[in-house]
C-alpha cells in the first residue's frame, strides 16, 4: 500500500531553512528571533511526520542528509515563490507582466537575450530581471527558484540529472582584434599568434574550458601573455585599444565588427562552433512571462 502524501506547513518550512542557512539550530533562532526550544520542537515534529533525518549534528554544525538537500531545495522554491507573488499582484495591478527572472553567462546573454526582449516588449509591459552568472552558480539559482531559465552555452558537458538542456542558436569563433592589427591578414593560424597578448575569459566554465579546447586541439599551448577577465565589455575594451587580441563568438562583437572598431581574423587551423541555449529545472512550469520568453528565444512548440 503506497504511503498518503505528507502535507508540510509552510511555517515549519520557513524554520527549517533557517535552520539549514545557519547550519545550527540556536542560529536559526536567533535568525526567527523565537526561542531555541521552539525551533528544536518543530524540526522534531518535521522529521517525525515525514519519517526520516533531515540532517545529522557534527562539530561544524549541522550536515543534511540527502532527503534533508531535497527538501532545503523545495523550502527554497517556495521562498523564492512567496517573495514573487507579491510583486505579482503589484505589477498586475499597474497593467505590467511579471515578474520574470532568468540568469545567463556574459556571451550567451549577448547573443540571445536583446531579439528575444524585443519580440516580447511588442505586446505590453514587462518587470524582467537578468542576472550575470557562471554556469555552477547558475544550477543553484535554477534549483532555488531565484531564476526561471538559464541561457548559457550548450553541449560542452552533460546537464544535471534535475536540469534540462535545449539548444537555441550556433555561432562560430574568430580571432577578434582592434585597431593596432591592421596590418593582419584575413585569416592566421593559431600557431601564429603565439606571441601575441591575449585577453580571454577566466571564470571555469563551459566557455573557458571550450577555449582552452581550442589551444589543445591545435596543439598550442594556452598563452601564458593573458590578461584574464570575465566581463566583456572590459575584454572587448581592451583589444579596441591596444595590440591584445581574443577569441570570441562573432554574436558576441557583431556590433563592433559592424562598425569597425574590431575585426574578424578566420582562424585557418582551428574551426570551432559555440552552442547557445537554455537550461531549466526539470518539472518546473514556466510562468506565462517565462513561456513566452522561451518561445521567442526558440519558436513555437511541435
């Protein structure tokens, strides 16, 4: 016989995150501002009802087990879930839709992000927030309910059991470079600019690890010449003015290129291609906003 589902009150679940964010039990009192007893009772009754430890006491404080992780998770999305509600109702209220929040990577955002809000503000206003954030930060906002999608680059490695993957778009790499090479010929091979500066991405994620495959797969060694940094905008700047040159997705610098201020060099012994797409919590539905945000970002569903 299958067991009846257990019905959680979500007060004892706002407890229990405390208890799970201060990593002791006094703390989360202290955190609720009620007694410690209180705290201790309701955990209690918590575990009793569900049947199972949630966490185990060490001398570090509190380490959660794996059904205690699952239900942190859950606890967190309906944070995230209340905290939204209210401003809900408020912008429905002004006539607005939302909110709706998602995260990205410096580049997939670029390229992605700007056509997709421009299809979406064609019908009525919007509260949208974007978040910059590596790939691993990113699962983490996913699975606490803090973010609705994730637009990141694709087919680097697999996703998280709880996360699925869509891609969306694929733009090649170039060798990007300002001003100060002009006299560079259209196409180079790596090999040839192994004297050169370079500026390239260092938090490890999946674009840092695909560039480093790049160097590998021509068997080049990753400069040691290299400014490391995470913000386009600083990277791009940095190449415009001086003789440092980078690899980038022409998505990500189509507006420089078109103007002039940067230019493409094709790189003769290397051919790579980015992948850019999506990632949401699996058996999570979107909100209306997230949907239609999706849509524009892939088209309509079969």
């Amino acid at each position: 016989m299958s067991r009846a589902p257990v019905e959680i009150d979500p007060r004892v679940l706002r407890t229990y995150l405390a208890v799970c964010r201060e990593r002791s039990i006094s703390g989360a009192a202290r955190r609720l501002a009620v007694s410690q007893p209180s705290v201790s009772v309701a955990i209690t009754q918590l575990e009793n009802r569900l049947g199972c430890s949630l966490f185990k006491r060490g001398r570090q404080g509190i380490v959660l087990t794996e059904a205690g992780v699952a239900l942190m998770r859950r606890a967190e999305m309906l944070e995230a879930l209340l905290h939204e509600a209210a401003e809900a109702v408020r912008l429905a209220q002004q006539g607005a839709r939302g909110p709706l929040r998602i995260g990205g990577t410096p580049g997939a955002l670029v390229s992605l992000v700007p056509t997709a809000v421009m299809a979406m503000e064609a019908d009525s206003h919007m509260a949208l927030h974007i978040v910059e954030a590596p790939d691993a930060t990113l699962t983490d906002l996913l699975r606490r309910g803090e973010i609705e999608v994730a637009v990141v680059t694709t087919g680097i490695e697999r996703p998280p059991a709880d996360i699925d993957e869509r891609d969306v778009a694929r733009d090649p790499f170039a060798l990007i470079v300002g001003r100060a090479h002009d006299g560079l010929g259209p196409s180079v091979t790596l090999r040839e600019t192994a004297t050169m500066g370079w500026v390239l991405p260092q938090a490890a994620g999946a674009f840092h690890r695909q560039i480093d495959a790049l160097f590998l797969g021509a068997g080049v060694a990753v400069p040691t010449d290299v400014i490391r940094c995470d913000s386009l905008l600083t990277s791009k700047a940095i190449v415009r003015e001086g003789r440092r040159v980078t690899i980038l997705p022409r998505g990500v610098v189509a507006a420089e290129l078109a103007s002039g201020v940067l230019r493409e060099v094709s790189l003769a012994d290397v051919n790579i291609t980015r992948t850019i797409g999506i990632r949401t919590l699996r058996g999570r539905g979107l909100s209306a906003l997230g949907g239609q945000f999706v849509a524009a970002l892939t088209g309509p569903g079969p």
